[in-house]
C-alpha cells in the first residue's frame, strides 16, 4: 500500500466520519467483528516462527547510516500437535494497519484469526521451500492465508519483508518504515527514470529473496534436514517481479510465481528456463494479455511478452475475473467499508473465492514443479479463471 493512496483514504474516510454518524457506527460495529482467515485444504497442520538474519555479503543501499542488509522473515510450515493459535500481526506488526481514521474503517487487526500455533514441532519429513514476496508497501504477515494454505499441504514458506520498501518491518524490537528510495511512488510508468529504478530495486529484493532461501536451507535446530533441495520463489505485485528475477538468477529454482505484478529486471530480457505461473486481475496486462480497465497497457503488456518470448520454461498464465489487485492479499477477506473498499482496489469477486482460486493454482503448480506432479488444468472448476 502507498502512502499516496493512504493519503486519499484519510481523506474519504474523514469525509465521511463528518458526513454521517449512522454510517459510522454500523462500520464500527463491523470492524470490530473477529474474522478468520480460510480454513486450510491441505493435510497437515501450520506452526509459524520468526527469524531476524543479516546478510554481512551486502551493504544495505537503502539504510542511510550504511550497514549490512537486515531482513525480518516469517516462516509457516507443516507441523505436528496442537495449541492456541498464533496472533496474526503481534506488538508493532499491527502498525501495518491503517492508521488514524481510516483504520476504523477496516477490520481491527487485533481481531484477525489464523490457524498456525506459533513454533509447533515441525513434521517429520523434507518439504520444498517456498521464498515469498510481499507487494510494495506490504509486509509478508498480509499473505497469511495464502502462505498457511501453502503450509498444510507441505511446503516450508519463507515471507520476506524487505526492510525500508515495507510500510512496517520489526527488527530488534523496533519499528521500522518505508523510505522514498526503497519505497518509490512512480514505478508504475515503467519507462525511462521509473524503469530504472525499478529494475534496480527488484535486484535489491531478488537478493534479499535469494538470501533468505540459502537461511531456512542452512537451518539447524529442528528444521535441519527438512528442507528438501531446490527452492521455489512467490511474489505478489513488486515482489512477484522480484521472484521471477530471484529465480532467474538461482540455478536452484524450480519455479515461480507471479502474482498481478509487473515485470522488472533482467528477466524481462532473458526469460526463464524452468516453469513459471502468472496470475493477473482482469484490469492488468502482466500476463501479456489486456483486461478491458487497464491503465497501463504499453508498459505491463511489452515487459510480459518479452518475458513470455525469452523464456524456455513453460508458462502458465491465467487472469482471475472479478479480482483487482488487493484480491491478491489479506485484504481480500478483511471487512472494508465501502467506498474504501473501492479505492483500495477490491474487485467484484467474493474476497475468499479469490484467495481459494490462488490456494488452488499455487498448490498444484508447486506439486508440479516441486513433486513431479502433472500440472493439470487449473481452470477446472473455477470459471473465474481465464487463459492469458
């Protein structure tokens, strides 16, 4: 989420506090209801952990005192036994919600509920690892339904907040924001200056992804043997971009996923040698295909079809009909009062289909590039799916 479109939603959300009192107490009740997150489809049960690690190998571009690169990452993966469930966003992670009068007009954070037990035993066998990327503005904890779905059916997923790009990362206990370099507000153009800055800021995340999938497979302790060789690399928005490029970059990939995000970097240019997967909403053209809204066609479409040319992997693309680009997060099941709602970016589609549709297509594209499994027709069942 920028701070521009955080901006506008202060604004609307005063708006409307002044304009109308009923409103506002419906929208309160409604925001204080609990809500919790889709029930898992897959086998196992989730534990969650949290690591803070520092790359020593690289100076931080974005830190204005200088500095090794810092990250804060979230790990979900198969589990054994029971107990309470984890908080969704603990202590200053909840910073990440709206604040101020905005935040009375979405789901209360503190009201979220997952299913993951915080450092259950992990289960016994080797699980493929999964990096994730969140979108520009995003911390990881906002992909938690997807990651703990992602989870149960036994893969180890590795979220990655990148530090000074996330609107709120938590390192050592302190809160820690966005900056104007590593959060940019004009990346959307993706020609000339915001070209550049983009294709330089996707390197920065594609490292940080890359050095997250070397941690978790160096893990000791009760993770040490479980992470099964390979990695495999997820992204939403900005960090879906970011994955692609991880994943050209990591002759250890196996695959990976884009979802709704424009395409930056090299891999622009060069493509991918082993499988990848688009997901896009029907306003975008990051599949290489055009909704009928889109606002950013030249660009979105010349990026994904060099990509789609220059690669020799298969590529599974599809457009999710009914879904803008909050669709692809959390936010998709949150309470939003209208028209926050469609500011923010939600599409006509039901928020929890939308995440279903995504559990669906990620599952079965990580069985196939992860487990030999045939990669099948992801459409079936799911008319919302259309392809590219």
């Amino acid at each position: 989420m920028t701070k521009k479109i955080a901006k506008a939603l202060a604004v609307v959300a005063l708006a409307l506090l002044v304009g109308s009192t009923g409103y506002v107490a419906v929208v309160a009740a409604l925001s204080s209801r609990p809500v919790v997150l889709p029930a898992l489809t897959g086998s196992h049960q989730v534990g969650r952990t949290a690591f803070e690690w520092t790359d020593r190998g690289r100076v931080d571009p974005l830190a204005s005192g200088g500095g090794p690169r810092r990250l804060a990452v979230w790990l979900w993966y198969p589990a054994t036994g029971s107990g309470e469930p984890a908080e969704y966003m603990p202590g200053l992670w909840r910073k990440q919600q709206f604040g101020g009068v905005v935040g009375w007009f979405e789901t209360d954070f503190e009201n979220v509920r997952v299913h993951a037990v915080a450092d259950a035993p992990i289960a016994v066998g080797r699980f493929p690892l999964v990096v994730l990327s969140p979108g520009m503005g995003f911390s990881a904890p906002q992909y938690t339904a997807i990651a703990e779905d992602l989870a149960s059916h036994g893969y180890l997923v590795a979220g990655v907040t990148p530090t000074y790009s996330a609107n709120v990362s938590v390192l050592d206990g302190k809160l820690v924001e966005s900056t104007a370099q590593g959060n940019p507000q004009d990346l959307g153009g993706h020609s000339g200056a915001a070209l550049a800055e983009g294709n330089e800021l996707v390197g920065l995340w594609a490292a940080d992804a890359r050095f997250v999938a070397g941690q978790v497979a160096g893990l000791t302790g009760r993770f040490a043997g479980r992470v099964q060789p390979g990695v495999s690399y997820l992204g939403h928005s900005f960090g879906g971009a970011a994955s692609l490029e991880a994943c050209r970059l990591d002759r250890s990939c196996a695959g990976a996923v884009d979802l709704d995000g424009t395409q930056f970097g090299g891999v622009v240019e060069q493509g991918l040698r082993v499988p990848f997967m688009i997901l896009s909403s029907e306003d975008s053209c990051v599949t290489g295909t055009c909704g009928p809204k889109a606002t950013n066609p030249d660009g979105e479409q010349a990026a994904a079809a060099s990509l789609v040319k220059a690669s020799s992997g298969e590529s599974v693309r599809y457009v999710v009909r009914g879904a803008r680009h909050f669709d692809f997060t959390d936010y998709a099941v949150y309470f939003l009062a209208p028209p926050i709602s469609n500011l923010v970016g939600m599409g006509s589609i039901d928020g929890r289909r939308a995440l279903a549709i995504q559990s669906h297509c990620l599952s079965a594209f990580f069985d196939h590039v992860t487990r030999g499994a045939p990669v099948g027709a992801p459409a079936q069942g799911y008319p919302e799916l259309t392809a590219a």
